[in-house]
C-alpha cells in the first residue's frame, strides 16, 4: 500500500507522532511479525533455570603454624591478618579461628560482588603482606568459595544389582570413568560423587595373641609404614661415578604381602602380621559416609548401596540443557553398565523442574491474556479487545528480548515480574483504544476522516499516560537497590517491569491506530445521521 500524506495532521506529543508515522507504513505490518517472531526465539534460547543462580564470593585463608599454640596463632597470625583483610572493599563478614598449629580466616564479601575480582583481592591482599608473617609459618593457602556453583542440577545413584559379582573396586572404577566423562560435557563446572569408598587392606589385629607375642600396636604400624616407603635412599656411587638404580618389584601387590610383612622376632623367630592380624582385601570402611537408595518394585520396598553423582552448572547456562547432555550420556552408557551389573536412579533433575516451571508460567501467562481479552469484550467490543489483544504478546517479546541481550535467564521470578506487570501492560492500550471508540461515536467527530480521528484521538492521551506510566516505573526503581541475598532474588522485576512498560506504550501508540484503521469502522447511526442533515439545512 502506498503511503498516505498525513502532514496536514497536527501532533503534539510522541504518542500522536508514533501513530501518524506507522499508520500507513508498509513496514508496520512487518514489524509486528518481527517482534512477535523475536520474542519466541528469545523464550526458546534464553537459559532457564527455575530460581535465579545468586553468585556469593567469599574465600578461605589457611595458614600451617607448626609448633603455634591457639593464643599465639591468634596474636601472631589471625589478628594482623583480619587487619589487613578487612581493608579490601567489599568485605562483609570475617570469621577467623585459631587451633594449635593452623589458623583459618574466612571472608564473606557483599552478595552481588564479582566472584573472579573478590577472588583475585583476597590473593593479593595475603601475597602482599607475607613479609609481615612469622618465618616459621607455611605458604598460606587461599581457597575461593564456589557458592554459586555448588549447588548440584542432576544427582545420579549408581547401585548394584544384590546377585551382581562386579567387585567393589571395579564398580568405583566405572563409575569415576563417567564421572570424568560427565565433567566434559560443555556448561558442566563441577562434578561430585558423594557416598564412594576407596580400595585398601584392612588390618584388623587381634589384641589377645598381640598380648601374647609381647607386641604394641606402634610396632605393627613401624613394620607397615616401613615396607610402604615410595622409594629407598640410593647414595651409592661406582668407580666411574654414574648412578646405579635397581629396578624392584612392588612390596605389597596382594593381601599375601600384607600378610607377610615381619612386626618382630620372638624368642628368635620372625612374627608376620598375620600371625597377629587378619588381612582382608576390602575398602575404607572407617569413612562413614555411606548411603542407601530406597526404591519401590513390584510393591516390594528395596534398600541398596549406592554413591550418588552430583553435577552442577556454570551460572548463566541453561539448566535445562545441560540435563539433557548429562541424561543423554548417561543413557549412551547404559547397556554398558547393565552388563556389569550397574544400574542408577535420577534422583533430582533440576533440568526438568525449570523447565516445567517455566512452561507452567508461560501456560499461566496464555491464560491471564485470554482472561483479558473475554473481559474486554463486554466494556469495548470483540474487536477493540482482539486488538489490545494483541498488545500483551508484541510487549512481552520486546521484554523478553532485552532480557536475553543483558544476560538475564528466565526462571520463576523473571515470569512472576511478568504476570506481575500484566495488568499494567494494557493499561496504554486500553487507554488508547477507548479514546478512539469514544471519538468514532462523537457527533462532534462525524466531519472528520478516520486518519485524522485515529492520530488525534492518540495524540490527546499521550502526555497523561506517559506520565502515569512513568510514575509507575519509578515505583519499581527502588528494588534495585536493596540489597542482600533478597535484593539479589528479586532483581528480576525492577529489570524487567520497566522495560515491558516502556514497551507498552510504543506498542500502543504504534499498533493501536494501526489496527483500529483495519478492524474499525465509523458506524452512521441516527444521530450521527440527524447532526450530518441539520448541518446541511443550516447551510
């Protein structure tokens, strides 16, 4: 369609400037898929995840002080520390605590302060006061806080099956092998396995014959830790002054070895340990962190050991992704593990939640315009709704547009922000759309044309609903500056509730005007045609 001259239609306000631009545009139409088109890219390619990931910095200092006694490692070490700790800006919170030979110092930074920069100051400041330590202390150790990316999206227990004869060993094996496959899938920053134990000989000594033989438990542990030394002391030299090392075989290959190791003599013969001990292939069964898994089959309730694989995300990526990546490795591997008699349970998938939360507030959404739209109908008429209608999905494109490009994800209070900022979202276009019912059925508007009705009508409401708008939005600016972990949380709506009311009123000074053009017409009823033949006998 070619584009009309308007120019004889005088504006006051943007909004009337708006209309009178876009209302025979023949990119306006365009402009509408466009937005509409953005705004489902943007919801389909925005991370999800169901509660915002809040970043907290913090870190650990540990300082080794042999031969320090608590009073000392405070005085000499903690105090000075928290000193110079507490001039890096930012610092919340220091906790410090002083034992015998090492002293801990913990600090807590703002919530919402740069994880990488809080890190990077923590280091500094102890580097650059090491010459002020005590000589005799170790170089300290600085050990960054991973809150934010501690908190698991996937837990996986691995168990076997009760007949399975896969031993222990091997069992831990596979298991780590996924566990590192896992820690490669992109997006994954840390992976975990909790409730595992480690291969090793048990010694279980029986203090009755040790009672016998005249033998301490201190002998036992000397005759261990002598036959467990990585290497021997070589300082051997040959006449022509080159290094001679013997190649030999491990000591301890198999429980017999164990077994076999010398403790002492007695009355002139050697004592084994297994003269005094039982040796036993097995693992760490003093590391109490076991776990059972209780699972429901054929009405029947089973309990089985199990480790547990935790895997977390980086901050910023969309949950749901990486558990898809994760359940799709898991899944490439399965015939492999149930042939070695290895099965697991998904005990929390944070990927589905989020996503099933998301969809439930997009569904929520549809269903809250929907409600709008039959409400509309009874104040307005059918097609005055169907065009503020269409206002709410346009706004909500543009929102979730800006969001995607500031690096926002959308999760629960993303759309709470806007479930929260519907009713005001179609305030403008309300606004609008009624100010142009009103002038199509006003006697005084019968004489002009449906162009200048529709850019007048806007332009009148512009200031008004400009201002309310406005005065609106600065209600929300205060969110943004409480702070804490609740100020962190509900970010999302002082970010987001401003833009879509902005949005709102450039969508309703643009597409407004321009669909009344195409879905309104001037009705000539009575009295408008009583008002057009008086005028005419008048003249």
């Amino acid at each position: 369609m070619k584009e009309k001259d308007l120019s004889h239609i005088k504006v006051t306000d943007y909004a009337g400037k708006l209309a009178k631009g876009f209302l025979y545009n023949p990119l306006t139409a365009l402009l509408a898929v466009f937005l509409l088109v953005l705004g489902y890219i943007s919801l389909e390619v925005m991370p999800r995840e169901e509660d915002p990931q809040i970043a907290i910095s913090g870190g650990s200092v540990i300082v080794v002080a042999p031969g320090m006694s608590p009073k000392q490692v405070e005085k000499v070490i903690v105090d000075p520390l928290e000193q110079k700790l507490r001039e890096i800006k930012g610092v919340e919170h220091i906790y410090s605590m002083s034992m015998e030979n090492v002293a801990v110092v913990n600090v807590m930074y703002y919530i919402g302060q740069n994880r990488e920069i809080s890190n990077l100051k923590l280091y500094d400041k102890v580097m650059q006061n090491m010459d002020k330590m005590p000589k005799s202390i170790m170089q300290p150790l600085v050990k960054p806080f991973d809150i934010d990316i501690d908190i698991p999206i996937v837990t996986i227990a691995f168990y076997r099956d009760q007949n399975s004869q896969i031993p222990y060993v091997k069992f831990l094996e596979t298991v780590e092998n996924l566990k590192r496959d896992i820690s490669q899938i992109e997006n994954v920053s840390k992976t975990t396995l909790k409730g595992a134990h480690k291969e090793q000989y048990n010694v279980e000594v029986d203090l009755a014959k040790l009672k016998g033989y005249h033998i301490s438990l201190g002998q036992i542990m000397q005759g261990i830790q002598a036959i467990a030394k990585i290497a021997p002391a070589v300082d051997t030299a040959t006449k022509e002054n080159k290094l001679v090392v013997f190649g030999v075989k491990n000591a301890i290959e198999s429980v017999e070895d164990v077994q076999s190791i010398i403790i002492a003599q007695y009355m002139g013969s050697p004592i084994y340990l297994r003269d005094v001990a039982t040796v036993t292939d097995g693992i760490d069964f003093q590391n109490k962190q076991s776990a059972l898994l209780t699972m429901k089959e054929n009405d029947k309730i089973l309990q089985t050991k199990q480790m547990t694989l935790t895997v977390s995300k980086l901050a910023g990526s969309n949950a749901v992704f990486v558990s898809d990546d994760v359940k799709a490795m898991l899944q490439k591997n399965k015939k492999y593990l149930e042939n070695l008699g290895i099965h697991y349970k998904i005990t929390r998938d944070y990927g589905v939640r989020a996503d099933d939360a998301v969809n439930e507030l997009v569904h929520h959404l549809v269903i809250t315009i929907a409600i709008i739209a039959v409400m509309l109908i009874f104040f307005l008429g059918w097609k005055e709704s169907l065009i503020v209608t269409f206002t709410v999905p346009a706004i909500l494109a543009i929102t979730l547009f800006v969001a995607y490009m500031t690096g926002q994800t959308i999760n629960r209070i993303t759309l709470f922000a806007f479930l929260l900022s519907l009713g005001l979202l179609v305030d403008a276009a309300i606004i609008v759309i009624e100010n142009i019912h009103r002038h199509l059925h006003d006697h005084n508007s019968v004489h002009k044309d449906m162009d200048t009705l529709l850019i007048k009508a806007t332009d009148e409401i512009g200031r008004p609903t400009n201002i309310a708008t406005l005065a609106i939005i600065l209600t929300m600016v205060p969110m943004l500056f409480v702070g804490g972990m609740m100020g962190e949380f509900m970010k999302p709506i002082p970010q987001n509730v401003p833009v879509a009311l902005l949005a709102s009123l450039i969508v309703a000074y643009i597409f407004t005007p321009y669909l009344s053009r195409k879905l309104l017409k001037r009705k000539e009823d009575g009295a408008h045609k009583h008002t057009h033949h008086t005028n005419k006998e008048e003249k």
